[in-house]
C-alpha cells in the first residue's frame, strides 16, 4: 500500500496517525529523511575527531620518551678484576654527566695491585710463605677522563643497555718495599744455632744478600710503608659496559675492556741472582679487566 505523506492528515486526520504501525511508518520515511540524520551523524564525529586527536597528541607530548635521557648525573663503585691482579684487582669510582641522550662524559680515579707475571709463592720447611724474589709491592692508582657512548639504550624499569666507552689519563705506581722475616742466627755447621739468642730481622728482600735457605717468612705487610717511591706513567682504555637496572635512579652492571699502561723507567717487581733488573722487569703494562659496578642517578 502507497502512502501520500502530504495528504494524510488530510484523509485520514488524526486518526490515521494511530491506525499506521510505529514499524511500517520509519519504513516509509523518505530518503532523504536517511541522508539528513546520516549527516548528522558524520558531522558530529567529524567535530569530535580533531579534539580526539588533540587529546591524543597532548598525552604523546606530556609521556616521557624512551629516547630522552631521564637522568643528569651517575655516580658509581666497582671491583675491578684485571689480568696483571690478584683474586680480587682493585676499586674504582666513577661520576658520569649526560650531554645528551647517546654521549656523556665521565671522571674516575682506580686503585689497582699490579703483579708480575713470574710471581710464584712458595713455603719452607718452618712453615712461612713468601713470594720467590719479589722485592716490591705495586699499586697504581689511576685518575682518567673520557667520553661514552650508549649503543644500545634499554627500556626504563627493565632491559639491558650497551655502552662503548675511552678515556685515559695519568699514571701513578707506588712501589712499596717487599719484607721478608730473614734469620741472621749464628749456626752451626749442622745448622743449630750457636747459643741461645736468635737474630730474625724484617729487611727488603735483595738477591746480593739473602738466601732462601733462611727466609723464615713474609713480614707484615706494611713493614716498609714509609719507604714507598713514587713513579710516574700514562694509561689508556677502551671498554664496553653492560648496564643493568630496573629502577631509574639505580644502576648496576659490568664493564670489560682493555687497558694500556706505561712508565718513565722499568719497576723493579722481582730480583734474581745473575739476572739483569731490566731485564727481568717492564716498562710497560697492558692488560684486559672486568669491572663489576654499583650506583645511583639523579
């Protein structure tokens, strides 16, 4: 059935309003009818689309970035374990200053035992150690500057970061006497001793004076502090460290590179009989090391 919406009020009044089903009626509507309230709706997503995006730029804008450095400062401690150490190598500090998000500046200063790589410790029959011809300890301490690279940034609270760093700076070995318990005791052609008193003195070892036949023992190890020398060198590193940290304002990780180290003059580390001091001791001190690091940003 047809209808003719402007002659219905005409024909049927009112009534014909009620006698037509609610259904049938929005069935009938012109399309044009469709096409004003479907515009209707396309405007009003149109207007809301550009606050829409607003707001999403302007929450883009206020997150932090990944990429912007979060922090300004660091400041580290470590313990250093190299190739020309012990079972544990030395300490180090470290303050660093972002210059921006992938290169930062850095200042350290490291304190390191340095051993020759003949050292050998042995015992004796009374049950002393010592290290065999050893004449000197030495400790270097050295104050570097350089620069650092982030290769890798990690995520903020979680992740690895990669870090490729140089730096150098000056040399300073501390040649501290080595002291050995040395038994200066009158014997006999038996080996007793002739008398009651015993004569033990704590002396630097020297090749031209003391046998191994009577080193007792090492003497304590800061018999000869006073007697330590000073001696002047350069250094030079290159590393790579692998940062850790799942908080912001914290920092731990590994460091592991090589370094470069050399002197004026050879360091006398070990003596021997017959042998040439030069010959036996260097100049120069490269080595490979691995740091392991505490600290904090802001």
């Amino acid at each position: 059935m047809l209808v003719n919406l402007r002659t219905f009020d005409s024909v049927g009044g009112s009534q014909g309003w009620e006698r037509l089903p609610f259904h049938r009626f929005f069935s009938l509507r012109p399309v044009r009818i469709q096409l004003v309230l479907g515009g209707s709706a396309l405007l009003a997503l149109l207007g809301a689309s550009p606050a829409v995006q607003a707001q999403q730029m302007s929450s883009a804008a206020a997150a932090p970035s990944n990429e912007d450095a979060s922090y300004r400062k660091e400041f580290t401690y470590g313990i250093n374990f190299n190739t020309r150490g012990g079972l544990i190598g030395g300490i180090s500090v470290r303050s660093t200053r972002m210059l921006n998000q992938d290169w930062a500046r850095f200042w350290s200063i490291e304190g390191v035992e340095v051993k020759h790589p003949k050292e050998q410790k042995v015992s004796n029959s009374v049950g002393g150690q010592y290290v065999l011809g050893k004449t000197n300890y030495m400790y270097a301490l050295r104050p570097s500057v350089g620069v650092q690279r982030v290769i890798f940034r990690k995520a903020p609270d979680t992740g690895v970061q990669v870090n490729a760093l140089i730096g150098g700076g000056p040399s300073i070995a501390l040649l501290m006497p080595y002291y050995i318990a040395y038994d200066y005791t009158e014997r006999n052609s038996q080996g007793q001793p002739v008398g009651s008193i015993t004569d033990v003195r704590n002396e630097q070892f020297d090749p031209q004076i003391h046998s191994t036949q009577r080193i007792l023992d090492r003497a304590p190890l800061f018999t000869g502090v006073g007697e330590t020398k000073p001696h002047v060198g350069v250094h030079v590193r290159g590393a790579l460290g692998f940062e850790y940290g799942r908080y912001r304002d914290a920092v731990a990780g590994v460091e592991t590179g090589f370094l470069f180290e050399a002197y004026t003059k050879r360091l006398p580390i070990l003596r021997a009989n017959q042998v040439d001091d030069n010959k036996l001791n260097r100049s120069f001190y490269p080595s490979v090391y691995l740091t392991l690091y505490l600290g904090h940003r802001s």
